[in-house]
C-alpha cells in the first residue's frame, strides 16, 4: 500500500537520472529536471495543458513504498 510521506522522508531515490518524460514542455522545465536531485531545477508542463502528465522509466520493476512529489505551483511564470 503506498503511503503519503514527508519530503526526503524517502531513503532511496529508484528515479534519480532515470529516463523522464512529460506531455509539454514549458520554458526549459524539462521532464529530467525532476529527477536530477537537484532543487534549483524543476519539470513544469505548459500552462493550461489538456491533460497534462509526466512519467519516469525505472528501467526494472521496483517494489515502491514511498513516492515525494513536490509541486512549486505557488509560483507564477509568465
């Protein structure tokens, strides 16, 4: 059962430099940005996208118990 968890809370990072894709690219917040480790950098999705997703290749089955997702919707781009 996947349980909610508090950022850094998780212990591994199984997606970290994995293969990362997204149905748009807004600016140059591209879909590896989110598993780079990095906290400067961020994947955002154009603005008002239908649907709008974003996925990682784990590259193998994984047993997952915990997945961190932050969001920076607070701020505006423009």
């Amino acid at each position: 059962m996947m349980q909610s968890c508090k950022l850094h809370e998780c212990t591994a990072n199984a997606a970290l430099d994995k293969p990362a894709l997204q149905s748009t690219t807004f600016r140059s917040k591209v879909a590896a940005n989110a598993v780079d480790n990095d906290e400067t950098t961020s994947a955002c999705t154009k603005y008002k996208s239908p649907e709008p997703w974003w996925s990682v290749d784990l590259g193998e089955a994984k047993d997952v118990s915990c997945v961190c997702v932050t969001n920076d919707n607070h701020r505006r781009y423009g």
